[in-house]
C-alpha cells in the first residue's frame, strides 16, 4: 500500500542523500515518463504521487540545505498534493519560453484552473484547484503554474481503472479549449493512485 503522507522519518539525511542523488534523480524519471501528459500547445499536465512528492521534498531540502528548521514548510507544502486513494492530483504548468508570448497568453487564460477536466467513458471528473492561494488575478492573467486535483466517484475509479473506453484530459476554457488522450501507460500509472 502506498503511503498518503510524507512523514518527517523517511527523510534522508543530507550527507547521505548527496551521493545518491544521481541514482535517485534517474529512478524518479522513469517514474514520471508516465505520469505526464501535454494537452495543447502550452499545458502539461504532471500527475503527482508519493514518490514524486517525496523527491521534491528531498530536492528542495539538497538545494536550500535549510535542514530540520526547513522540513516543516517542505512538507506542508509537499503533502497536500499526494493523492489520498480516492482522488488524481496534477501540477500543471503553462510552458512558454518567449517571456512575452508567455505574458499574452496567460493574460487570457484567467480562471483556466476551474476548467481542467478528466473524462473517463460518458463520466467527466471536474478539477478542483488547490485554495492555497490565488491562481488567477483580479486583472484576468492566469499563474503558469496550477495545482488541481481530480475527485473520483467509486464508479469513476472502476472505469478509469478497468481500461475500457479513452480517458480525456483537457480544459474546456473559452481561450484554451485544447483535449489530449491519456496513454494507456499513463493510465496504467495513474490507476497506482487509487486506493
């Protein structure tokens, strides 16, 4: 059974995790080959676990070498986006690399967090975006970066489970109205999630 939290005992101490840190880097890469999917020209959308949220924890802890006073802050930033059985959870990330391009399009894609959606068969899964702070101005400009999670129903975790019929991810935003198939690899993946 996979762990839905981060406890402050599995944490790796600095000067043991520095040599393995290379090794580890390379596994947690094979892991996230499947848990991403682009959807449209700019979003990709980044399926969290414990795995990869245990990763970043030690990242954050390797590169700001903040120690035990910095655990605290990782891991209440860290937990919350570890699926807990019934639920996906993506970071989502607008990728442009031209700053001003990047700038026009977010601009128009304010309230894009409200309208990510994942369809599996006839049964669509509404993201829900993490309330932790605002993610669309007041002027209408969207954040490059998003944090939603994906509720399932216990039929919609059978479904999306039992591998019948695609599994659609998408926005169905008026400026971004783009859909992606997940991949059966991705799929297979991501059923890891549910309880």
């Amino acid at each position: 059974m996979t762990p839905r939290k981060i406890e402050p005992s599995v944490i790796i101490p600095l000067k043991d995790y520095a040599p393995q840190r290379a090794e580890r880097r390379k596994r947690i890469s094979e892991i996230k080959k499947n848990r991403r999917l682009e959807v449209g020209p700019f979003a990709t959308f980044y399926f969290e676990s414990y795995d990869t949220m245990l990763h970043q924890v030690h990242e954050m802890l390797f590169i700001e070498k903040g120690g035990a006073e910095q655990l605290p802050d990782e891991l209440a930033a860290y937990n919350p986006l570890i699926p807990q059985g019934a639920e996906l959870v993506a970071t989502v990330m607008f990728e442009i690399d031209d700053p001003i391009r990047r700038a026009r399009v977010l601009a128009n894609l304010g309230g894009v967090e409200d309208k990510a959606f994942i369809r599996v068969g006839s049964e669509i899964v509404r993201g829900v975006a993490e309330e932790d702070q605002e993610r669309s101005r007041e002027d209408g400009k969207a954040s490059s970066v998003q944090f939603i999670r994906f509720p399932f129903a216990v039929a919609q975790i059978a479904a999306f489970k039992g591998g019948t019929g695609d599994v659609i991810v998408g926005f169905d935003h008026p400026n971004y109205g783009h859909m992606a198939v997940m991949p059966n690899a991705v799929r297979q993946a991501l059923a890891q999630d549910f309880a």
